[in-house]
C-alpha cells in the first residue's frame, strides 16, 4: 500500500504530456516554424497526426478540454471547412515525406460530427497525406452516440475507441454536468463490441464532488464488468480560475488531499487485482492490449494523448488549439476558432505559440518521460547523476526512489509521487507562472 506524503505532494506540478509543457510556449513561434519543421520531415519518418474537433452537444463542467457547444450547424460546417483547408494546407507543405501510421482523433467529441461529416474528414485525410494502413483512435461521447456512429466505426474498421465515463455515479454525474445513465454505456459497448472495437479505453475520474471510496469501488466495478481493455483514472484538477465553467462545481464538497490520495491508492489496487497492468501512473491495461505489452517491454510513451504505445517521434496537430510535436520543436495552433478560420482563409498555417527544444531541453525532456512512463530514468546525458541526489533527497529517504550508478530507479510505492520526482528534472520551473493540478 502507498505510504502518504502530503508535503510531498504539496507543490502543483504539470502532467508532462510534452516537455517544456504547454505553460512554457511563447508567441514567437509561429507558422514559419512550423513549415520549416515539416520541410525537415523526411521520407522514412513514421508520422502520427492528431486531429481536433472543438465541439460537444453538452458542456460538461469539470472539462478543460478547448470545446464549445455544437448549437449551431453553421459553426460545425464553418471549421469543417477550415479544417479541410489546414489539411490541404500541412499536406502540401509535407509533401508526401513520411508515412502516417497513426490518426487519433479527440475534442471535445468527435461524434459532435455527423457520420457522414466524419466519414468525408477520414477520406480527406487518406488522400491528402501518405497513409500506411494507419492505427485510427477516436474519443466518443456516449451521449452522442448514434446507430449510424456505429455503423461508420465498422465500416473505417476504427479499432481503438476512448469512451468518456467519469462515473457511474448519478448524484456525482449531476454534480460535473454530465448525466449518462449506466445502460446508455452498456449498450454503447455492445455496439462497439459488434462492430468489432478491440481496444475499449473509458476514461475515469477520482476526486469528484461528493464522490467517496464507496463511490468509486462501484463506478470501478461496473467498469470491470464491461471489460475495456485499457482504462484510465485521472484525478480532477479543480481550476476554477484558468477554467471558468468549473465554477459551476460546488467546491466545498470536493474531496480533500487525503481522500484523494487513498482513492487513487484504491483505485490502483482494484484494477492490478482485478488483472490490469499499471501503465504510468494513471494508466491500466489488460496484459494482451498493446499497451499493456509496451508496459512490460518498458516501450511505454507520453504525448498530448496520455501514455501510448505509440513511437513516433512526429505528432502533427490538425484543428483549433491542437499541437504539434517534432524531436527541436512544439507548436500550438490558434486556440480562438475565429483565428484559426482566418489564419487559413489567407492561405497561412494557423500555429500561432510554441518552443524550441534545445539539446538541454530535449535530454531532460526524455528523462521526465522515462520516469513518468516506465519508472526508471538513465541519467548518464545529465552527467555526474549523483549531482542530483540532494535535490532528491526527499524522495531518496523515504525509499521513493534510489540512484544506482547512472540511473533513477522509482520504487513501486512511489508512483503517486512520480510527477513531482519528474519535476526536479524540469529547467523551466520557476521560471513560469502557470498552474498546474495537484500531483494526486
């Protein structure tokens, strides 16, 4: 069992799903720069793209994702159009150097779209860029899920689906703004079972408000009875003040440090009884999914999505506020879907922030992956690892973790501390005011 902390765990650190994080990019980034990374693309790279629709039927309030209501057919048909634009666009500018071998696509809720709508978006992008029987992901809304979803996942032969859960719990659902009763979901997995979904993720939360141990065993044991083969169990980052449409949760009935830090503790016990590997340290997986292989071949990654089993070291974002990533860069599109359409009215890419990666940058950025992905780290690039002892000295007297010649090894009791030991590594900290969420 996990031993708790708290003045470990006081300081809000990032989620690392890129390094420097999003709270480090600046505006002198731009579409320049973005051109020049995919000129330097070249014709053996394996490609992953990412494609952003910022649109939901319905808000929900805990969300922090960059998402609007899709109200309005007009806006839906709007950034689709700037959407097929910036595709044409980025093609063009790639030419046809690299093979995409992936295509996740995310929001908000993809199935904002109509089928056919979505259907033409996978065409386009078939066409537009040098597709290699490309792995397709897609993150549904179970509230928006239609027969005519189901059939088009069958169809494009959509293998990896991401549904978002939260909990099953009614008066907690009512609490975050997202009411979808428990046969709503059932009935979903069996579609997507019949139209042969082989790799189900739900997306899970503790730390809800009213939400209690009792609370998540039963959201935990509906989950395990619909077997999804990945699952993952974030904790709520209460961020009013950055997300204003969180100030519709009450507060004052968020559970508190402690209470977290034991249903994360819970939480990780029940799904690695109930035969889920532990990936990362919110992550699960079923032994036979990819993921859970990469987990025992230490092959894990993290990028925008979470952890993934994904290698490519190219993530080229597509949409309002997507991002993407090359090995000396990260650049973020416009996050306004005004700017973003206007950018590319006038025939420009529509990024518009970002950062160079340094070779300081890129080493500490590899380092914080390893130890957030697989546990372990090799410090060796940074030089004498030793030099860092004393800034881990916290973690090292409470059997947290040990350094063993060059290498950073976190022991399994330590993954709950894990963002913050990868936070030692991060240069820019201090140096930036961004929030960030509690390390549990």
């Amino acid at each position: 069992m996990w031993k708790y902390y708290p003045e470990l765990l006081e300081r809000p650190v990032p989620r690392y799903t890129s390094y420097p994080t999003a709270a480090d990019f600046h505006d002198e980034i731009g579409a320049d720069d973005l051109e020049q990374a995919l000129a330097d693309v070249r014709l053996c790279d394996d490609i992953s793209l990412y494609v952003h629709i910022p649109y939901c039927e319905q808000i929900c309030w805990y969300c922090g994702c960059n998402t609007g209501k899709a109200n309005r057919t007009q806006r839906l048909a709007a950034y689709m159009d700037a959407l097929f634009s910036e595709i044409d666009l980025v093609s063009r500018k790639l030419g046809k150097r690299g093979r995409v071998t992936r295509i996740a696509f995310g929001g908000g809720s993809p199935n904002a779209l109509c089928a056919d709508d979505f259907s033409k978006l996978l065409g386009r992008l078939s066409t537009a860029f040098r597709c290699d029987q490309p792995i397709l992901s897609i993150e549904l809304d179970p509230r928006g899920f239609t027969s005519e979803w189901r059939d088009l996942i069958h169809a494009t032969e959509i293998r990896n689906v991401s549904l978002g859960v939260q909990s099953f719990d009614p008066a907690v659902q009512a609490a975050i703004g997202r009411v979808q009763p428990l046969d709503m979901v059932v009935d979903m997995v069996t579609d997507l079972r019949a139209a042969e979904v082989s790799s189900l993720n739900f997306d899970l939360m503790y730390g809800l408000p009213g939400q209690t141990e009792a609370i998540l065993a039963e959201t935990l044991q509906q989950t395990v009875r619909l077997l999804p083969e990945r699952i993952a169990l974030f904790g709520y980052a209460h961020i009013p003040t950055l997300i204003p449409r969180q100030r519709r949760i009450d507060d004052t009935c968020l559970p508190d440090g402690r209470q977290r830090f034991d249903m994360a503790a819970f939480g990780y016990d029940f799904l690695t009884k109930a035969g889920y590997q532990s990936i990362g340290f919110d992550h699960f997986a079923l032994p036979d999914d990819p993921l859970g292989r990469a987990g025992t071949d230490a092959m894990v990654r993290r990028n925008f999505q979470g952890f993934t089993d994904d290698q490519s070291n190219i993530l080229i974002g597509l949409g309002a506020s997507a991002i993407s990533e090359f090995p000396d860069r990260i650049i973020q599109n416009q996050k306004n879907t005004g700017r973003y359409r206007n950018s590319l009215a006038n025939g420009q890419l529509p990024a518009s922030a970002g950062i160079r990666r340094s070779h300081d940058n890129q080493i500490h950025g590899a380092i914080i992956e390893q130890i957030l992905a697989n546990g372990e780290a090799d410090l060796s690039p940074l030089g004498d690892a030793q030099s860092y002892a004393a800034m881990l000295t916290s973690f090292i007297n409470r059997g947290l973790v040990e350094i063993v010649g060059q290498k950073l090894k976190l022991d399994a009791s330590a993954r709950p501390y894990a963002r913050s030991i990868a936070a030692v590594f991060d240069e820019f900290r201090g140096q930036t005011s961004g929030m960030f969420s509690r390390a549990v």
